[in-house]
C-alpha cells in the first residue's frame, strides 16, 4: 500500500529578534546563594536575590543594615562569574501612610532630589553602595498586577503610582550608577487574563509613553521583565506577545527576560504536595525546563531564570518550586535539566522554530558551527521524526544531559519521541520528555514518520 503523503511547511524564522550570540549569562537561578558551591556546579550565569527595602531601613531613612544582603553571596556570585540581579521592594512601615510591604511609598511625587522622596533616596543609595560589589541590575517592584484580595498581593498602588515608582527609580538608580539598569516588575500576565482586563503591562506602557519626559529618560526602564509557569507552550505565546507590546509603543529596541519560569511537581515521592491543578512528576518538572529554554530563546527572551533553587522553611506538604529537594537539599532531576540547558543551549547565532499539532522543534544554530534539535511530543501520542544527517556521527541527548552516539544511516536518525503526560484537568501541559539531538550545522528537515508531515530549517 502507498500511504498518501502529506507536507506541511510550518516554519517559524524570528527575524528581526535580537539573539545574543556570545551571552554567557543567558540562563539563571533564582537564589542561588542558598548554597553557593551547588549554584557554581550549575554554572547560572546570574542570579536574582531579594534586595529588601525594609531590612535596609527598618526604622528611618538614615539606618543603613546590609545583612540581608550577605556581601559573602555576592562575592561568591562573582567568584563563580554569576551575574548579581537586584530586586527592590517592601516598603518599610516608618515610609508609607499605606500598609507596610505593599504600600506606596511617601513623597513619591517631590522631586528625586528632595529629601522627602524616601524611595529616591534609597534607589539612589543601593544603587551607590552596590556598584563597586558588580550589582548593576535594579528590578523595581515584583507583581503589582495582583490585587489586595488575592494570594501574592504586593503592591498597593495603582498603575500610575507604578508608573511613578518606576519613574523616580530610574532617574535616582542613575544617579547613583550611571551604568545601572532597570527592569520592569516581572506580571503573572494571567491574573489579567483570567479577570478580563487589559494587561497591566499595557496599561502601564501606555502611562510611560504619555509621560513628556519620559522619551529623554529612555522611558525609564530597559528590561520588560516576565514570570511564566506551568505549560510549556505559554512561554512562546507570552514573550511574543511582550514583543508585539512593546512594538505597539514603539519600543522595540528593550530586552525581554524571563525572571521565573519553572512547573513546581506535585508528585515528589520525597515531597507530594495537593494542588487542584498541574498535577506533574519531577520528570515534567523537568521536561518544562528544557521545553522553556527552547521556546524562550526562540521566541527573542535575552535571559531566562528558573524559580528557585531551594524553597526554605517550607510547610509540610507546601508547594515546592525548587530544583533542590524541600526535603534533603538534594538535587532534583530538574537541577539537571537546568544544567543541560546552561550547557547545550548557549552562543546561539540563528534560532528557528516549527511544530506540528503533534510535534515541536527549535533549532539552535551555534557560533562554532554546530546546530542542536530540541524536539517533543506535543500529545499523548508518541512521535517518531526521521531527521537528516549532516556528518557521519551525532549525538543524542537526553534532558539530564545523557549521551548517546548515533551513527547515521541513508536516511539520517529516526529518533523517538516519547508521549506527553495528560489529563482531563490539565490537558497536555507539558510536552513530553525532549530530545536533544547536536550535529554539524546544515540544512534541517525533519518529517514525522507515521504522518510524512515535513519541517524544514533552511
């Protein structure tokens, strides 16, 4: 019998996007000081730590307490060439008429050279301070998109009141350091959606470009920070989106970064946790990272950091983002995962993406010369791919950074690609687990076996 063939170009270039061809630094950890020696193993190339309004000034505007920011993390993270990435927030009670943490800083709207701008002062004094110990990235704020009555709440204020918060970091953080730069709060991006209003980040941009003096200021942020969780093909949808966002305002020329992503497991043998939704093994923990990395990098994010490496003083039972284990500081297999992506996935020239309803694949062409396949399962279907050979060898790679050598026949490699794992709630959240596949780069085309559905890289 002849089986009736069926092609389908589904080829996705990102022209246009910037790819950061020699960024070491591309792929990070959410504190990593936990245990520095673990994180240098990782190889992360930066690092996000909680710089915290509140312990630097507890009690008034002239306390200056530096504990909580150990200056031994941030040496070991220059030891280890990780990149130190601040993030501000939690306002202290003696500098807001609003709630401590959450509330609007006082003297926001005077001057960023008035005394009276609390918030100015500090920007400008962490800004100072931290220069000379390599710290030169300022997130201002995390989430303010949530609101008072929901789990996560941490900004009091409105979108102008962030507008304004951001405005006067910026010009202050400058002052300090002319070389810092400033990133957005990183959004849920799905607490707008789920309650149908226009994105926060929308409605923000558009209170930044009206600002008349923002176009000298640079609109005063560099960065378009976001937070992705749980299913692999958002990641993609979500930095594409931010991309045509800030298009739309004619700012195009910011870098985007992922400042958390990860998909928390609750089937952990060591730590099973109850959650009503995403019920996912430490295998789809891992898998989503990988998924992630490829999908971020594909769809123009600069970096991307994973949320967290250790979850301390967890409650029994409590959900557990970290790639080491809440219940022995162990490695989980996603710390492996993690340290296959820092590995394979790094000084990319050119990317490519293509996927089928039943298969997806980014291509990382690498400034050596060599490309690398990520390829899964979209479904709970497995999927064979029939891919070229470009040299006699290859190698094949699984998401913990196994290695197998495969020798190329007259039709290149058949590999295949395992099912995702579903369910009536989730559906296929995460593909299934991926294959890496490292061969001299070359013109790549990649045809489903069973379905003769083709994708070609030129």
């Amino acid at each position: 019998m002849v089986r009736r063939k069926i092609v389908c170009l589904l080829l996705v270039l990102l022209i246009g996007v910037p790819v950061l061809a020699q960024d070491e630094n591309r792929f990070g950890i959410v504190e990593g000081f936990w245990f520095p020696d673990v994180t240098c193993d990782l190889n992360a190339g930066w690092e996000r730590i909680i710089f915290d309004w509140a312990q630097h000034q507890p009690t008034g505007p002239d306390d200056w307490h530096t504990l909580n920011v150990d200056d031994r993390w941030l040496k070991a993270a220059n030891q280890c060439n990780r990149e130190v990435v601040a993030l501000l927030k939690n306002t202290p009670a003696w500098a807001t008429d609003g709630t401590a943490g959450p509330g609007v800083p006082r003297g926001l709207d005077l001057p960023v050279d008035d005394p009276d701008n609390v918030w100015a002062n500090f920007v400008r004094r962490a800004a100072s301070y931290y220069a000379s110990r390599g710290v030169n990235h300022f997130i201002i704020w995390n989430e303010p998109d949530i609101s008072p009555e929901t789990y996560g709440f941490e900004f009091e204020g409105e979108v102008e009141d962030y507008a304004r918060l951001l405005k006067v970091a910026y010009l202050a953080a400058k002052e300090g350091n002319p070389a810092a730069v400033i990133h957005l709060a990183g959004t849920t991006y799905w607490h707008d959606v789920n309650t149908g209003q226009r994105l926060y980040m929308d409605r923000l941009l558009e209170q930044l470009t009206s600002d008349p003096e923002a176009a000298a200021s640079d609109y005063f942020f560099d960065v378009f920070s976001l937070h992705i969780y749980f299913r692999t093909d958002t990641v993609y949808d979500i930095v594409s989106e931010a991309h045509d966002l800030l298009a739309l305002y004619d700012l195009g020329d910011k870098h985007i970064w992922i400042n958390e992503t990860n998909a928390a497991p609750t089937d952990d043998p060591q730590w099973p946790v109850q959650r009503p939704v995403y019920q996912l093994d430490l295998e789809q923990q891992s898998s989503f990272l990988v998924q992630a990395a490829a999908l971020g990098i594909a769809a123009g994010a600069d970096r991307m950091a994973v949320y967290k490496l250790y979850d301390q003083q967890l409650p029994e039972g409590g959900e557990s983002f970290g790639i080491l284990s809440p219940a022995d500081q162990s490695p989980r297999p996603a710390f492996d995962a993690w340290k296959t992506v820092i590995r394979y996935f790094g000084r990319v020239e050119q990317v490519q993406r293509a996927h089928t309803e039943q298969t997806d694949v980014v291509r990382l062409v690498h400034a050596d010369g060599h490309e690398t396949l990520i390829l899964w399962a979209r479904t709970d279907e497995a999927v064979r791919v029939q891919i070229n050979a470009t040299a006699e060898k290859a190698q094949q790679i699984d998401a913990y950074g196994n290695i197998n050598l495969l020798h190329a026949s007259a039709d290149g490699y058949v590999i295949s690609l395992p099912p995702a794992r579903c369910n009536d709630v989730d559906g296929c959240a995460v593909g299934g687990p991926p294959v890496l596949l490292v061969q001299p780069a070359g013109v790549a085309q990649i045809i489903e076996v069973d379905s003769q559905t083709q994708m070609l890289f030129e």
